[in-house]
C-alpha cells in the first residue's frame, strides 16, 4: 500500500473514533413507551390509552387484537398470529385510541381521536381485509 494511502486511513480511523452518533435518549424516551404482545415488542406514544386499543372481538374475556398509536403518529396493531406488529392501513394518523365501534354486525372497525380539528376516525375490517380511514360520528 502506498505511504499515502496508509496515512489517510490511519487519520479516517482517528475521525472515526472521535465521531458518536447516537439518538438523544431524553427525547425518545419521553415519547415512546415499550408494549409487548404475543412476544412481539413495540412501541406507542406514551399518554395514549393502551387498554383502549386491547379489544375482544368475539366477547370471550380474552384479548384478540392490540391497536397503537406510535410516536410518530401512526397506528399499528398485533395479534396472536401476526409475526408482529403491522402498521394500519390507508396512512392513518392520530392522537388517541379510542376503541372498537359497535357495529352490531361481523364487520370489525377501531376509532381514534386525532386533535387537529378535533375529529374521530374509524377504520373497518369486512371483506377480508381492512379500508380506509373515514370520520365518524
């Protein structure tokens, strides 16, 4: 290796050392609150209600689904069989969990409570799958 060459590496290796990046800790941890479920860690804005999001879709006494609103704003969920948490469909943002919405029928929809305009959403699961965000009420 030429002289050269070797003394740029050895003064990149020296910057290198010198140069942490690292997240602030203060701000992460203020935002964000572990969850876990089934074995699958998440995380969710601390101060929103998480028992809200803990639903019983069938009315057994046990937990089917868990929704969450992440720092970011986003909302996400898990189950029993899921391999994880998954983000709800249709870019949905928001700031509180509300709940399930009795629909009285098979079809399964959660609410949430953005603040900007005050506003409820929901979001239901017919047909095999999940669809958009719609205001409710």
């Amino acid at each position: 290796m030429h002289a050269t060459s070797k003394k740029r590496l050895g003064l990149l290796a020296v910057l290198t050392s010198l140069v942490t990046v690292s997240a602030p800790v203060s701000s992460v941890s203020a935002a964000s609150c572990r969850v876990t479920a089934w074995g699958h860690t998440g995380y969710y804005k601390c101060g929103t209600s998480l028992n809200k999001g803990k639903i019983d879709w069938n009315r057994d006494g046990r937990t089917d689904e868990i929704f969450v609103i992440a720092p970011s704003r986003t909302i996400w969920h898990t189950w029993a069989k899921a391999g994880g948490w998954k983000q709800m469909p249709g870019n949905g943002h928001a700031d509180n969990m509300m709940g399930p919405s009795e629909t009285g029928t098979s079809t399964r929809c959660v609410i949430v409570y953005v603040n900007k305009g005050y506003h409820y959403w929901q979001n239901c699961f017919y047909s095999g799958r999940w669809h958009t965000w719609k205001r409710a009420g």
